[in-house]
C-alpha cells in the first residue's frame, strides 16, 4: 500500500508538472506571437476550439487519467469484505491534543501511539471527542475527517516493519502541530507479542503519599490498568514505552518529571491542570513510577 500511495503521489505530482510546463509555454508563445488579422469567422473557430479543447477534452482527459491511477488504489483503502485474513480492527479517537487508540477485540487502549501488524490490512474507525480532527499517517495512505457524532472508516496497510508520523491534518486549536500520532508496524510474531505483553500486563499501584496524591490528582482522569479508571485523558498505563510526551518531548529518563513540572510550558493550552502545589518528591515518585509504565 505504501508503494502504492507513493507511486500515485509522484504520478500526480509529474502530471501537473506536464500541465505546468505545457500552460507556461503556451503563455510565454501567446506573449510573444505576433497578432494576425482575422476575420470575424476565423476567431469565432478559433474561440470555439480553445473552448472545446481548452475547457472540455484537456479536463476530461484529466481526471480520467487521475481516475485510471487513483481509483484502483482508493478502492483498497475503502473498508470493503475481503476473503482470508480479515482486518485487523482499531478505534481512534481525536481529543484536543492527543490521540485515543483503541484495540475492541482484545481490551488493550493506548494513547498517541499505533502499533499495528505489516502486510496484513488494518480497519481504522476514527471519530472525534470535541472538534473536528483529521487522521493522517501520509506514508501509508490517504487522510480522513473525524468529526463529533460520527463514525468515519479508512483502511491501511503497511508494507514492511517500520516506524511512521501521524498528525493531525485539520487545523483543530492552539496546540494542532503537536498532535503527533506514532506509528509502528511490527512483524506479525512481534505485533502479537507486544499485544500480549499489554493484554497481559499487572500493575503495581504506587504506594504511600504518593500513591494517594497520583489517584486524587491524576487517578479521576488517567487510567492505569488496574489502578485508576479515569476516562477523560490519555490512558498511562504503558506510558514509560512511548516514543514521545504530548508530542512535544521525547520520552527520556527524567523526561516524564518536566513534563509534569513544565507541561504548560510545553504544551500550552492542555488539559492537565499544574502540580506547583504537590510535594517535590511526591512529584518525582510519581514520575518514576510512571517511567516504568511499560509492557
């Protein structure tokens, strides 16, 4: 599909280079020609023929060939019944800046991340939690709405292993540059490891002061398997094995502390209220704990 998707994409880009270099030079011949003198039959033929093949046959001719090479490929990222191996089924959520993802069949839920099998055909349901967003992974297909209320479906597939960006591709408040998706296309046996090790994972609450202050502060809105059931922010339950925070930072040792000190800082604008207010090393066990978030 990626090849695809790319082969379309400089297809596209060639034919309307052509269409440029072939507008250009009939401006630069139309500047330079000298002017005939004509009767008034011969400019209305000639009239009639700029028209017929300026504004009927060159159009046509267009989009038929833009069809020819599109539609075989749109098709396929068309949700349609496939014999042999189904699809692999994903919900996605967008929320003002972060990415809910979803696995139906087996319970798992992730946030700002995308794990999904290569060579084999991924159905993504993508709807809106508030505004209206746009799923978008470019190397691997097209884009599509996610608006609030209704359920928009887009089929993927990626070719081979590999790492790729998602981003929010509809203009949706302050933060939408940093609404990053990250996407990982694993081989089949490690793509069902990695669902296992979620499906399967047993997390230890955090204990004492700390423990008290993560579930009354971040419990109501975060979830972590097992320990807390908050259902409005991202899931944190595998947070110490992402790629990046809030698409802004990437998730290093002592990285998810400045988060959680400077958040507003970095992302402006988030939902996260701050924690000026939480004991110092109350903070940092938390932010330890959560390093070790991971599957």
């Amino acid at each position: 599909m990626a090849r695809e998707v790319a082969l379309l994409w400089w297809a596209m880009c060639a034919f309307a280079s052509l269409v440029l270099l072939a507008v250009s030079a009939l401006w630069i011949y139309a500047m330079r020609r000298q002017p005939r003198d004509l009767d008034p039959q011969q400019a209305k033929r000639i009239h009639r023929r700029w028209i017929v093949g300026g504004g009927i046959i060159l159009p046509t001719a267009s989009i038929a060939l833009l069809l020819v090479f599109g539609t075989p490929i749109a098709s396929r990222m068309l949700p349609l019944p496939l014999s042999g191996e189904q699809p692999l089924r994903i919900e996605i959520v967008g929320h003002q800046w972060w990415w809910e993802v979803r696995y139906p069949d087996s319970g798992v839920v992730t946030a700002n991340q995308l794990h999904i099998p290569a060579a084999r055909p991924v159905d993504i349901q993508v709807s809106s939690a508030d505004v209206i967003h746009s799923f978008w992974v470019p190397r691997l297909g097209g884009k599509i709405d996610m608006i609030p209320g209704h359920l928009n479906h887009i089929r993927l597939q990626a070719d081979q292993p590999g790492v790729h960006r998602g981003q929010c591709s509809e203009f949706c408040g302050t933060q939408h540059s940093h609404m990053v998706l990250h996407v990982q296309a694993h081989t089949d046996a490690d793509f069902a490891a990695w669902l296992a090790a979620r499906r399967t994972q047993r997390i230890e609450a955090l204990s004492g002061a700390a423990g008290e202050t993560f579930a009354a502060r971040c419990g109501r809105c975060h979830r972590v398997a097992g320990v807390s059931d908050g259902q409005r922010a991202p899931d944190l339950s595998d947070l110490g094995s992402r790629p990046t925070l809030g698409g802004v930072l990437r998730n290093e040792p002592g990285a998810i502390l400045i988060w959680l000190r400077e958040h507003q800082r970095l992302k402006p604008g988030n939902g996260m209220p701050l924690h000026d207010d939480i004991d110092p090393e109350q903070l940092q066990r938390i932010a330890t704990w959560l390093e070790g978030l991971a599957p």
